[in-house]
C-alpha cells in the first residue's frame, strides 16, 4: 500500500497537511531545518535539514511514496531529479509537479508568463540601473512597487515607493545594497538581480480563490473570498466574497486555465486585484495550499489541505461548497517572546468559533501564529464575531484578560 507521504517544509502548512492526511490512513514524514518545527508536532517522523539542499531533497524521497512541498523555497534542481528518475519507475511521485513550480517561482516571470497567455496583470519591468526605476517613474508615475523576485512572502519583500526619495531606502531594505566605505560615510552599490517593478493598481477589494486540480485534470475550485490586508499582510478573510456574478465567472476561467498552462496537481492559490471599474487583475499564484483558504478547514465539506492530499494521492477530490459564511482572522505576533496565549476560555465560549494555534515556540512581529475561523448565517456576523475574537486574543501580553 502506498501510504508514505513526504514534505518539504514544515511550518503551519505542513502542520495542517499532516493533520488532514493522518484521518485518511497517511504516513508523514517532513523536511525542515527547525527542531520542533510546528508540522514536526504532528508527523510521524521529522528529517532536521535544510529543504534548500538537494541531499536531504533526495533523502526524503527514498523514504515516501508521495513527494509534495508547503514552501515555494524547496530546491527545485532536487525535485527535477526525483522526477525524472523515480516517476518512470514508480517508486515516488512528485506532485505539483517540479515544472510548476519552476514556471512561477520567479514573481517577474510568472507575470510574464500570465502575459503571454492573455491573462491580465498589471504593468511590470525588470531592472538593471537606477535608471530604470526612474524611467518607470516617468512611465506611470508615483507611486508604484518594487518587488523581490524570489523568496518573497507576508509582505517581505514589496516596497511602495511614492517619491525618488523612497528609491535607496527601499533597495537596501530589499537586502539589494552592497555597502562600501565607513559606518559614517558609505557608499551604496546596488544589485537589481533579485527586483522588478510593478504599476500600483487602485483596487476596490483584494481577492483571492483557492483551487485543486488532480492528476487527470479535473478542478474544483473553492468560493472566491476578500482578502483584507494591513502592510501588506493578510489580517482578514472573508468567505464568500460579494462580488458580481460577472466577476466570479472571469475569476474562476482565469483559475482554471492556470492550472491547465502549469499543469498542476495539488491546491494553488490566485490572488486577484478588483479595480474600481470591475476589472479583474492577477496579483499572484501561490502554488501551495493558502492562507487565504484557511476557512475551509471548518466552513467547506473538504478543507483544501484534505484536497490537497487528495490530488497527489489520487483520490477523488472532494466537494468545495461552502456550509456556512466564515471570516478568518489570522492571529500575529507582536514582539520578540516566548508564546504565551491570553484569552483563550472567553474566545472558546464564542458559539461557532474555532482557534488554531500553530506550535510556533516563540513569537516576531507581524509572524503568523495561528488564526481564528468564525462562522454564521450572516457574513456581516461572522466579520464582527472575527475582530471581535481577535480583541479578545492576546500573545505575549502580560496583562491579566
């Protein structure tokens, strides 16, 4: 029986995908370089490795019948061999697979690439010099973002740069600076390598749509939902987005050909910018299961981390439809700390309220710790017993609540 599932990264996603696999009669092993890493609490055996490193890659894989990933970070070079050498034979499968993610790992290419497809993004470069923020500048005007185009998450790596002046702060807080000369009088050279540009877009609301694909190419794909975002990080999730019938449909055709253009097997999320004038544009694909579809653990017949195991293995994938109106609320820390949690008997006494707490051993600001998931017949009701809950929920306070 092939019942051995590995997977690289083991934060809150591995954790909640070694939750949903464990009832459906799943073996875990994971890969992380963390001890006690949240996702190492929960599987059956934890591997202590870089996941950015081909051996411990390859050390996984001799050991599972399903390979699959929770980071976008994974040594891709790693999963390309396992593939080529182990699929043929049987003996691991790979799923997404390893070209999938290679197509959007780069955030500049994977615009380009939605692009080429007639998918619509916002206006973007690559640069070079300073010059060519500068001309982009003249192009579309203040202000506009400048993105890192690997290893970007959580808001890290986006800067918005509303004036000239914001240019070299933003580069060297995108880790681009090469300094040179005294602490009092350094001289900054910069590397434009791991950048690129992109047009502000003046959104109505922020989407998203969490979707799974399986291995014969059938697709579900999961409500659209409102993403509420403060620097740059989600804070809220509301399930089902109010957005015009028209806009759904544009929505899920866009998510359903991008799963066919990668050829993807697994849940990915799309998150979208609703413009003023109902235009629909692509933000980002996370080929992953997602923060945004978090809700659907408690607010959907089959959460996506169920779904998710269920594309690469090869069962059925299961039914998205929504049981009731949720918003989700994550939960972040807000200094540097051991965790502690304050709260939580007054939340848990909230009718139709669900807390997870991530395992997470210390905290950092703006760092995902857990989230709250609040259902009710009302979608207004389930927003106000959301913020509600996250007043209610303090981490490292040492107040009495």
């Amino acid at each position: 029986m092939r019942n051995k599932i590995g997977i690289i990264g083991g934060g809150q996603l591995g954790r909640m995908l070694s939750l949903a696999a464990k009832p459906l009669g799943f073996e875990i092993i994971i890969l992380d370089p963390q001890e006690n890493c949240p996702a190492a609490q929960v599987a059956d055996k934890h591997i202590v490795a870089s996941f950015k490193d081909k051996k411990p890659v390859l050390q996984l894989a001799e050991e599972v019948d399903y390979l699959t990933y929770e980071i976008e970070s994974a040594n891709t070079e790693a999963l390309e061999e396992i593939y080529n050498s182990h699929t043929s034979t049987g003996n691991v499968m790979v799923f997404p697979l390893p070209k999938s993610l290679d197509m959007i790992n780069d955030k500049f290419l994977q615009k380009e690439l939605l692009k080429k497809y007639k998918i619509p993004v916002s206006h973007c470069a690559p640069i070079n010099s300073r010059k060519d923020i500068l001309d982009f500048a003249h192009m579309y005007s203040y202000p506009f973002m400048l993105k890192a185009r690997l290893n970007a998450y959580d808001g890290r790596g986006n800067a918005l740069i509303t004036c000239a002046g914001d240019i070299d702060r933003a580069l060297i807080n995108l880790g681009a600076s090469k300094s040179s000369g005294s602490s009092l009088d350094k001289v900054f050279d910069f590397d434009f390598s791991n950048l690129y540009l992109e047009a502000h877009v003046n959104f109505a609301k922020e989407l998203a749509i969490v979707a799974a694909r399986d291995q014969e190419g059938n697709f579900q794909a999961y409500p659209i939902v409102e993403t509420i975002q403060s620097n740059n990080i989600c804070h809220f999730v509301t399930a089902p987005a109010l957005v015009f019938n028209t806009v759904e449909d544009e929505i899920h055709i866009i998510a359903k050909k991008i799963g066919e253009i990668l050829e993807y097997v697994g849940v990915f999320a799309v998150e979208f910018f609703l413009t003023d004038s109902g235009q629909v544009l692509v933000n980002e694909i996370a080929p992953r299961v997602h923060n945004s579809g978090h809700f659907t653990i408690e607010a959907c017949k089959t959460s996506q981390f169920e779904q998710h195991i269920r594309a690469i293995t090869g069962i059925p994938l299961g039914k998205t439809d929504l049981i009731s109106p949720a918003t989700m609320v994550n939960l972040l820390g807000d200094s540097h700390a051991p965790l502690n949690i304050y709260g939580r008997d007054q939340l848990l006494s909230m009718e139709n309220t669900y807390l997870h707490i991530y395992g997470k051993d210390s905290c950092k600001p703006e760092r995902k710790m857990g989230h709250i998931t609040c259902l009710d017949s009302s979608l207004q009701q389930a927003f106000e017993n959301a913020k509600r809950a996250k007043d209610i929920i303090k981490l490292n306070s040492h107040e009495d609540h």
